[in-house]
C-alpha cells in the first residue's frame, strides 16, 4: 500500500506551519479588533480619524470570522492528507482575467486537464519555494478537490475544482470509498467545499 501524504516529514511540518499561521491571523485580527473597540472612546466627533475607524470597525468582524472558519476546517486538509499519497501531474497556470495567482490547470490525464483553485486563501504556488513550476504534487481526487503542493509536499493548501468560465460544469463520475473516506464525497457523490 502506498503512503500517505502526511507520512511525508516535510509536508506534516508544513501542515504545522499552515495551523500555525491561521492561528496567528486569528490572535491579530482579535487582537486588533479589541484595540479599535478599545480606542474608538479616544476619538471626538470632529476627528479625522472616524472613517479609517469606522471601515476598519466593519472590516475586522469579518476578518476575524474568515479566518476562524478557516481555521475550523483546516483539519479537513490533514484528513485528506492522511488518505491519499502525493503524485506529482504536470501543471501550469493560465491567466484568469487579470489574475493568475491562484488558478492551475493540472494535466491528470494525456489530453485531459482540470481547473482547480487554492482556498479559502488565493495563494501562488507557482513561487511558494518550488524548482519545478510545471509540476504541481496534489494528494486527493482531481474530481473532488484535495491538497496541492509545489514539488516536495512543503506547502500544503487545500484546492478544489473551479467552475468553466462558460458556468456549465460537466458531469462528474461517481466518487470512489477513498474519496468518501477523505470527506471529499458522501453517498457516491462529490461534495462542492468552498474551504
């Protein structure tokens, strides 16, 4: 039987490190949440501070839940992680409108490519320390989503089909046990997962 990603040492540091930093981003958007409440008594009606204050006071809640929710389900990546072994598909990544940060196209099969994004984070993994930019490590279903992984398993993030641009998706055969034991399917079905 093959192993599993997160018997890979380097990519259960790097999951360490994803955990790490989403709890990081929470403390400071808390942190920074209570220093605005805090010092928004400071501030007099004629200050010219108050709408900085007040877009920063309508931001942070939000903030503060993105990255909760984002750290709530970052265990569904170490769940897959722990499912599925890395292979390594050639990849590339096209541009999408003005941006190209986070979208791959990764070739699963000759002739036959897949859309997938990062999330909930858009994240460029083409520059994330990675020697080999046309190969991109993924452990999951391409069908489904998984955890993708410049060449080396060392930056894991979750990753998911994109919709086509012409907002028709084809249909998707059925899902297998392991995807169902990864939390990717349920009932023979993929799940569509935003996180």
């Amino acid at each position: 039987m093959a192993k599993t990603a997160f018997d890979h040492p380097p990519t259960v540091a790097g999951y360490r490190r994803l955990v790490r930093r989403r709890q990081l981003w929470l403390a400071g958007f808390v942190v920074a949440s209570v220093a605005l409440v805090l010092g928004g008594e400071e501030l007099s009606v004629t200050d010219r501070a108050i709408p900085l204050f007040a877009t920063m006071l309508l931001t942070a809640p939000v903030l503060v839940l993105i990255t909760t929710l984002a750290l709530i389900y970052t265990p569904r990546t170490a769940r897959i992680l722990r499912t599925y072994p890395w292979r390594a598909y050639p990849c590339r990544y096209p541009a999408r409108g003005q941006r190209r940060d986070f979208v791959m196209a990764v070739t699963v099969a000759p002739g036959r490519e897949v859309m997938l994004h990062t999330t909930p984070y858009r994240c460029n993994l083409e520059h994330k320390r990675n020697a080999q930019p046309d190969t991109i490590w993924f452990a999951g279903d391409p069908e489904g989503g998984g955890v993708a992984s410049p060449v080396g398993g060392h930056y894991p993030v979750r990753a998911v089909r994109t919709a086509p641009r012409d907002g028709q998706r084809p249909p998707l055969p059925p899902a297998d046990a392991l995807a169902e034991n990864a939390g990717l399917a349920r009932d023979g079905r993929y799940l569509r997962y935003w996180f």
